[in-house]
C-alpha cells in the first residue's frame, strides 16, 4: 500500500469536504435544507464523473511527460496552499469558511420562498464543485503519477466518510478544529509528491527515502519561517 498517496489525498481532500460541509450547513440553517443537500451531492457527482473520464484519458500520455506536468501542478497547488496556511497561522486567522463560509464564497441566498429554490440549489451546486474539483485535482494527478489508484480513491472516500461523521456528531464543535494546520500539512505533502515527480519526469533516479527527506526539509521550513515571523 502506496501510506503517502493515502495521507496526502486524505489530508487535502477533508479540508476541502469540511469547507463544503459549513457552506451546506450555513445554507441549511437560513432555511434551506433541501437545496443544500441536494446541491452538495450534484456539486460532487458531476465533478466525480467528469474526474473519472478525464483521468482515464489522460492514461495516453507519455509517462515522463505526465509526471512533469504533473510536477509542476502539484508544486504550483502545494504552494499555494502552503502560502496562505502559513500566512494565516503568522497572523493567527481562521479560514474564512470557519467564521462565515457563505460570505467567505460571497454567496447572497435568495429570499425566503414557499418551494424549492433552484437558485440556492445553484448556488450550493456549485460550491460543491468548486470545492471537489481541488479534490479531484489532487486525486487524478498522486493517482497518475503514482500509479496508486486504489489508495488515492480509498483516502478521498476515508475524507468523505469523516467528513460527514463531523458534521452529524460534532457539528456544534467544528470551529474548533485545526484548518489551518491541516491545510498547510497538506500543501506540504503536495509540494513533496510535485518535487519528487518532477525529478522522475527529469529523469532524475532519487535515492530511497527522499519523499520523506522532501516533507521533512519542507515542513522544517515551514516551522523556522512561521516561528521567525511569530518572534520577529
């Protein structure tokens, strides 16, 4: 079992289900139960379909090549979210989601009607999508490059499965949960899998033990930065 395709798709994909999962919350609690529901589970299945058909295409390509595009995509994705994790831990900010996922997404819900709204629907909907389609990302690229289809499919059904035992037993208790720090580990983990793969598309024969040696230089970094900023 490929342990590091696990943890990072696992890693990267709970954060992104949890944002989802306080926006379909939000949205349920103005009223509107149905269309979130429904909107979350649209959001996801048309993005898990679309993920399933491109990923089978992209097979055709050359594997050096793909693990190059890949690498820089995981490296560009990792940093980004390394970026702000730690940019938001120097200045000790919660994720926008966690204080008010709908004017975080800049979401204006319809006002109240008797039936269903298909614009709160649409506006769930899309959400979702949004927030899958970084999941879907990450999946199809650490499932490519790897290989490790079966752990990059099993971490984003772990994720989503946590996800949803949160929010029914701890919903009141969610604020409270380390974004932050979960995000950043996962744009850690990305930057690691970007790098390595890079380097194979390169050409470059890694010694055993370098993805490990590639998360720790990178988190060590990470941790000598925000501790300088903190102090300084």
């Amino acid at each position: 079992m490929n342990v590091g395709v696990l943890v990072g798709v696992s890693s990267a994909a709970v954060v992104e289900f949890l944002e989802t999962a306080a926006i379909a919350y939000a949205i349920a609690r103005a009223g509107y139960h149905r269309e979130a529901y429904w909107g979350t589970i649209s959001g996801l299945a048309i993005v898990g379909l679309g993920s399933a058909l491109f990923g089978k295409g992209l097979q055709l390509v050359p594997l050096q090549l793909l693990q190059i595009v890949i690498g820089l995509s995981l490296l560009w994705f990792g940093w980004g979210w390394v970026k702000k994790s730690t940019r938001r831990q120097i200045q000790h900010k919660r994720a926008g989601w966690i204080i008010d996922p709908l004017k975080s997404e800049h979401i204006v819900l319809e006002n109240k009607s008797a039936g269903f709204s298909k614009l709160n629907f649409f506006l769930m909907t899309k959400s979702a999508a949004l927030e899958a389609l970084e999941v879907a990302i990450v999946v199809v690229t650490l499932g490519l490059a790897s290989h490790a289809w079966k752990e990059a499919i099993v971490g984003t059904f772990l994720s989503l499965i946590l996800t949803i035992a949160l929010v029914y037993l701890l919903h009141g208790y969610l604020v409270k949960i380390p974004e932050v720090l979960i995000k950043l580990a996962a744009g850690i983990l990305l930057m690691a899998f970007g790098s390595f793969w890079l380097g194979e598309g390169m050409g470059i024969a890694w010694p055993d033990l370098t993805l490990l040696l590639l998360v720790f230089v990178y988190g060590l970094l990470c941790f000598l930065f925000i501790r300088w900023k903190t102090v300084a």
